[in-house]
C-alpha cells in the first residue's frame, strides 16, 4: 500500500506540474530502477512541497517521503534526536535529519559506520515582478537535490538486498537544512550521533546527481589517497560509468562537515549545470539513465568501502616507496612484470587457473552468500606463489577457497627491477557469483598494486 500510495503522489505530482512534464512511469522501456527513480524526483520536486525551503511544510514533506520509503525497504529508522532548531531571522527555523540504519555482519566491525548523505532542502520560494503583476517562483530542485535522495533511496534499496554481504553498518541520512550552514549534518554528527562519531569510517555525500549526460559522474575527495587508490582499483571492473576524480569540489556540500571531523568522505555529483538555483532547475533536465549508471557505480564504491580496511584520512606525509616491504616491490613498479604462462597480464591468471579451479564452498551456496574476494600475494625471486593473505573478505568459507586455489598456483617467470630478479605484490579480486542458486564464478577486472 505504501508503494501504491507513492506512485499516486507522483502521478498527481507529475499532473500538477504542466502537461509539458513526463510521467514517472510513461516510458514503457524504462527499467524498474530508471522507474523508481523518476517516481522519487517528481514526488520530491512537486509544486506542493514549494522548493523544500529548511524548515518549511516542503522540507518536513520531504523527509517523510525518505522516512516512509527507507521503511518499506526494511531499513531500521532511527527515530530520536534527529529534530533540531536554527536560529535567524526573523524567526528560528525547525527541521530535522531523516537517519535510516542498515546493520552489517560482521562482529567485530558491524559498530563502525559508512554515512551515505543527501541534502534535502532547497530554496523554496519567491515572488517577482512581470509587466506589472506578482507572481510566484518556485524552486523546484529536481537536481538539487531531489536526484541525490532518489540516489540514496534506491542505493538503500540495493544494499537491503546485499545485506549479508556488507561488513559495516550502512547509516542512509537526509539532512535538514543543509542550506543553512549545513545545520542538518552538523547536527548529526554533534549531537545526534556524536557518542559515535568516532566509529564514522567514511562519508558519501550524493548531491546534484541527474545531469550526468553532460559532465559524467564526478567524485571530489579533498585529494584523500585512500579513496582515491579505491576510485581508481574500480575502473578495472565491469561498471557502466566510471568517476572522475576531481581537485575541486563542484559546489560545497555536507561531506564539509565531516572533513572538519577528520572522516574520509567523497562527494559524488554530476558536477555544475546551467539550471542551478533557478526555476528552471525541474524534472525535464534529468537524464534518468545516466542516474542508473551512476547508481551501479556508487553501489559497488559503497560494497568496498564497507567491507575494505578503514581509509585513513591523511596520508599524504607517507612518502610512497617502490617497494611494499623490505624486500618486496609494487607490481606497477617493477621494470618487467612477473608472467603466468607467458603473459603480464594477471587476467589470465584468473581466467587459466583460478576460476577453472574453483570450487563454490556448500555453505556459501547454500545461504546466497556471494562476492569479491580480494587476495594479496607474493612472487618471489623463483617465480613461486607465497603470503597469500586476504586483504578484503565476504565470509570465511569463500575466503579461504580464494586463498586455496591462488596458493596452489604453478610457477610464474619471475619480476625483475634493475636487471635483478626481485619479489613482486600482486592484489587480485576473485569473484564469486550466484546463479539460480548454484555456485559460478565470472572474470572481473584484476586490482594491480
């Protein structure tokens, strides 16, 4: 009943706003996910919630739309201390953040946290002059930043799905009054959560999202190695988009206040567009595709950042070596590469030995369980495999299976660096994929140290 009511809000949303507005469901080629999120940007940039001005009736509108949506997810709500008050003029302004909770698996590591962000508030409202006559303009924020909540809604969404495979708990979190000095996200982090804070191991802001057909999909990191050595560890997989890494943020954002916390955060945005902080700023601009895109690639950046080691947020003053250990050498830094069966290129290691030899443990087939691995190991001076470790696990059964079949390996042609036969660090990502509940394995991307 409650998706039911949602389509009908979008629909008299989609009605209200001029015949020269789509349907979030007209399109009859449109995915279920490219559906969804249309239904979510004209809900949330519908005349009737008046551009979402911090504090106003819009706002409070908007954050029980995300409320109510997290909800039917199955996403735990966290109900107290989200309600805060900004003072100004002329009067002092309510709002509240809107703070759903996703639980990991993992015990030891299910209490450290990944906020996922999205602004809720916009401009609201004006009046201006026409030949004479006053009228009303509305701010109606399709993109900013109604496309960041309909992100973070059907990330969520995904993520209920994998929940079994998340290390980490996910917090999903509408800010209020974010156009207030980010009062919304300060509020979260110094009194709502502020017991926590501490255990926040990385913040996602999703903010202006929809125009991806024109400038990509942008990720500003404030130049953080970890998040950036993540970024770049992504373009060797399968995705449908990739991030731009970009050294200057598009437009502030709420991942400001969690810089200053020293919390690791990342910005996604579709970066800069002509109809920003104006009327024009409604659902026709949006490249709802594109937003499916870039909701697949957040998607697997999230997986990783839930279940990876803990990104550090500074390590600028390490000074980076050619070597990983005393004795061992990056693979990009090596002067000629370790080669298995005549090739540099650890895909075919993967292809010729790891999946043909893999076996999908019982256990893990059994209870859905699926994922990527990632196994670090070593090929010393005679070309053999050794301190095979898993960097970043899914569940003992499928770790240890990764660590067997990539212990097992036949010798390599060894590296070598200045002429001198040397040990090499090779990183790679074994996945392991549930088809109709039977155990598969599928050749991904490889992750070069």
């Amino acid at each position: 009943m409650k998706r039911l009511f949602a389509l009908l809000i979008a629909s008299v949303v989609t009605v209200g706003l001029g015949a020269q507005y789509r349907t979030p469901l007209e399109d009859l080629d449109d995915s279920e996910t490219v559906r969804a999120l249309k239904e979510h940007v004209a809900t949330l940039s519908g005349a009737q919630m008046e551009g979402r001005k911090a504090g106003s009736e819009g706002e409070k509108m908007a954050a029980d739309y995300l409320e109510a949506c997290l909800k039917e997810m199955g996403i735990d709500i966290l109900t107290a201390g989200n309600e805060f008050k900004v003072a100004g003029e002329p009067d002092t302004l309510t709002s509240r953040n809107v703070v759903g909770y996703l639980e990991g698996w993992d015990k030891e590591k299910k209490d450290h946290y990944i906020v996922i962000g999205a602004r809720m508030d916009n401009l609201g409202m004006d009046t201006y002059m026409l030949d004479g006559e006053k009228l009303n303009r509305i701010y109606y924020g399709a993109n900013g930043n109604a496309s960041g909540m309909a992100l973070l809604l059907e990330l969520a969404r995904k993520l209920s799905y994998s929940r079994s495979l998340l290390r980490r708990s996910i917090l999903f979190v509408g800010f209020g009054a974010s156009a207030r000095t980010f009062a919304g996200s300060w509020y979260f982090l110094n009194r709502t959560f502020a017991s926590d804070a501490d255990k926040v191991d990385a913040m996602v802001n999703l903010d202006m999202l929809g125009t991806a057909g024109a400038g990509g999909l942008q990720a500003f990191t404030a130049s953080n190695g970890d998040l950036n050595a993540l970024i770049s560890s992504l373009q060797g997989e399968l995705l449908p988009i990739q991030a731009s890494v970009t050294t200057t943020a598009p437009y502030p954002g709420d991942q400001i206040v969690f810089y200053d916390r020293e919390i690791p955060s990342v910005l996604f945005s579709s970066g800069r567009y002509p109809e920003h902080a104006t009327g024009r700023d409604t659902y026709d601009i949006i490249d709802f595709d594109g937003m499916e895109r870039e909701l697949e690639y957040i998607y697997s950046f999230v997986q990783h950042l839930a279940n990876g080691p803990r990104p550090l947020f500074r390590n600028s003053d390490v000074t980076r070596s050619e070597k990983v250990s005393a004795d061992v050498y990056a693979y990009s830094d090596v002067d000629v590469k370790p080669m298995f069966l005549n090739s540099a290129d650890p895909r075919i290691f993967m292809e010729r030995w790891v999946y043909p030899y893999l076996k999908y443990p019982k256990y893990a087939s059994e209870n859905g369980i699926q994922g990527r691995v990632l196994v670090e190991f070593v090929i010393d001076e005679k070309g053999e495999v050794g301190d095979v470790r898993v960097v970043r696990g899914i569940h003992e059964s499928l770790d240890a299976e990764a660590v067997r079949v990539v212990s097992a390996s036949p010798k390599w042609r060894p590296g070598r660096h200045h002429g001198k036969k040397v040990k090499v660090s090779v990183t790679v990502s074994v996945e392991f994929r549930l088809d109709k509940g039977k155990g598969k394995f599928g050749i991904n991307g490889v992750k070069l140290k």
